[in-house]
C-alpha cells in the first residue's frame, strides 16, 4: 500500500508532502495505481522546479520514499501545484480505495 502524507501549516498553506510503498494493485511495471502516483508526484516537483521560483529539499529512499519539502515561504504557484497533487491523489484513492493509497493531511 502507498502512504501519502501531506504537511500543512496551521494556515492551510502546504509545506510538503511524503509518499511511501508500492500499492501492489498488480505486478511490477504493469501496476497502474503506482504509475499514477508516481506520475503525479513526479511531475509536480518538475513543475515548481521548472515553473516557480519557490525553493525545496528532495529526498528518495527505499520502498518507494519522496519526500518534498519547501526550504522558504512557497508562492502562490506552489501551493496551486500541490493542491492539484493532493486533489489527484485522492481522487485516485477514491477511485481505487484505501487497500491500495492511504491519503492523510498533517498539520505542522
């Protein structure tokens, strides 16, 4: 299962998120639940490096670890990004329920 986490700040501003495991919807490289996750996760921290000037730290790790954090006050560019990343994300949960992606939002 993939655990996705989002930080927030008490302000609702996104700070970052964390996502973590393999969904094991089907085998390796034809499990779409994965795929969509990866893809979404990806391509958002693409985006802000290439389309905002907001700053932020990245780390991967085993299991299928990212983890983005934003280093500084994030623009408004940022944060549109991110909230796309968490309607995405949890509309693929909806779609293919909680044995497969885990979304939480926890507050920082």
């Amino acid at each position: 299962m993939i655990k996705a986490i989002f930080y927030k700040k008490s302000d609702g501003t996104y700070k970052g998120f964390s996502v973590k495991g393999h969904a094991e919807f089907d085998n390796s490289g034809k499990d779409i639940v994965c795929a969509a996750v990866s893809a979404l996760a990806i391509n958002t921290i693409n985006s802000i490096d290439s389309l905002t000037d907001n700053k932020f730290e990245l780390k991967e790790g085993k299991s299928g670890l990212l983890e983005f954090k934003f280093t500084s006050k994030s623009d408004e560019k940022g944060q549109l990004l991110l909230k796309s990343l968490a309607l995405g994300i949890t509309e693929i949960q909806k779609e293919y329920s909680e044995k497969y992606l885990q979304v939480y939002f926890k507050e920082v």
